[in-house]
C-alpha cells in the first residue's frame, strides 16, 4: 500500500490511477493531519509526500510520521528551491522527484525505494547489533548513538550512514560506495546528498564539526570513520 498525500485533487487522483496501472494498491490524503491518521490505520509500505500542506506541511508530517511509521518517504513537490530538497532528505526522505515530472520516472523512484527497504529488513536479522568505535557507540538494534556516553539524536538516514562507516572503521570509504550501501544501487541524485549528511553528522557527534576527529574527509577518494583520540595528518 502507498499513502498518496498532496493537497492538489487532481495530482492525487493522477498518481493513484498512476502507481494503480503499476500494480499498486493506493491510498490518498489532503493534508498532514489526514496523512498521519490514514498512516496509523492502513500502515503503508511507501509514502509520496507533498511539502507545500495546508496546515502541517511536508516537513514536519515527515517528523511525525518518523515517530510512528517505519516505511520510506518520497518527497513529490513542486518546490524547485535545492534548500528545500535538502532538507527534506536530511530529515530522512529516501528520495524527492521535482514537479512536473514523467509518471514512469516516478515509478521507478518507488520501485527502488521499495526494493531498496525490503533489502535492508532481509539484511535486519545478520546485522552485528552494537558497533563500537572509540567513545562512538551505535546500537542497531534500539537505532541508538551514543558519543562519551551521551546520547545524540540522528536522522534516519544519518544512523544508517554512520553505521555503514562504522562497519569500516579505519577504512576510506569512496563516495560511490557509501551511495551504493546506504542511498542503493539504484540511487540516480547527486553526490551532493552525502556531503550534506556528513556535514550535519559532524555537527551531531563533533566537539568541532570544523575540526572533525571522527569523521576525516581524505580528499579525492571519501571518508574515514576512526576513534576520536586519533589524528592522521593526512586527513582533513
């Protein structure tokens, strides 16, 4: 089931017969406040999400439905501003697609999303639980941080990018890889996303976000994840 929410009729009624003529069962709502209500009844597997609501606006329905809801978002707006983009998949969207935009672009956003999350929770059960690196402390299982013992709050996607480089701690880590791991294979934005989400962990688990000592940037290749009481001059 995919929960359709925009307020526009007529752009609900075109992505229901949409993703309906794709197999999909839908679901719709105008507003954030109906979107959180249907999501609590029918449990989605997907949503497309509008930013420009009436009332409770993209972003902060996408706030609560992380709260309640354990499925992935797509962000469907006709805001061409990138800060806007930005932050949506800083606050955990797994995607975004621009209006107006082709329906089979669409559908095969929803398709990788979709087999993206259904290969994350068939990796769930052999996943090493409690990753340590130094004072950083991920428990997969709780979706918990840690850093000196003090808890920090992460984004969904920024858990699961931190815990990707945990699982190579000591290693550079290419750009490509991470986007492969933690965004899919099938994952067609920019590089610029994953800057973004280091950028705003380093402002998360970092005395100095400026002047990292977890999370070192090697230049022209990607990233290192190492414990905090190590300093490599070859880094930045």
């Amino acid at each position: 089931m995919i929960l359709v929410v925009d307020d526009d009729r007529l752009m609900r009624r075109s992505l229901s017969i949409g993703l309906q003529d794709a197999g999909y069962r839908t679901e719709t709502a105008s507003s954030g406040e109906e979107a959180l209500a249907k999501a609590r009844l029918i449990r989605p597997q997907l949503v497309l999400l509008d930013i420009g609501l009436p009332g409770i606006d993209g972003l902060e329905t996408l706030r609560a439905l992380q709260q309640s809801l354990d499925a992935p978002v797509i962000f469907v707006t006709a805001r061409r501003r990138e800060l806007d983009e930005i932050v949506g998949l800083e606050l955990g969207a797994d995607d975004y697609v621009t209006k107006p935009f082709d329906i089979d672009v669409l559908l095969a956003r929803v398709k990788a999303v979709l087999r993206r999350a259904a290969a994350e929770e068939g990796r769930g059960g052999a996943e090493i639980p409690l990753l340590i690196v130094g004072d950083l402390e991920l428990d997969r299982a709780a979706h918990r941080v840690k850093v000196c013992g003090r808890s920090v709050a992460l984004t969904p996607k920024e858990f699961q990018l931190l815990a990707f480089l945990a699982t190579r701690a000591g290693e550079v880590v290419p750009v490509a890889d991470i986007l492969s791991n933690v965004w899919g294979p099938d994952w067609v934005g920019e590089m610029q996303t994953v800057y973004v989400h280091i950028r705003w962990l380093r402002t998360k688990i970092e005395e100095d976000a400026t002047h990292p000592r977890r999370i070192h940037t090697v230049r022209g290749v990607g990233y290192r994840l190492t414990p905090a009481d190590k300093d490599d001059p070859n880094v930045a």
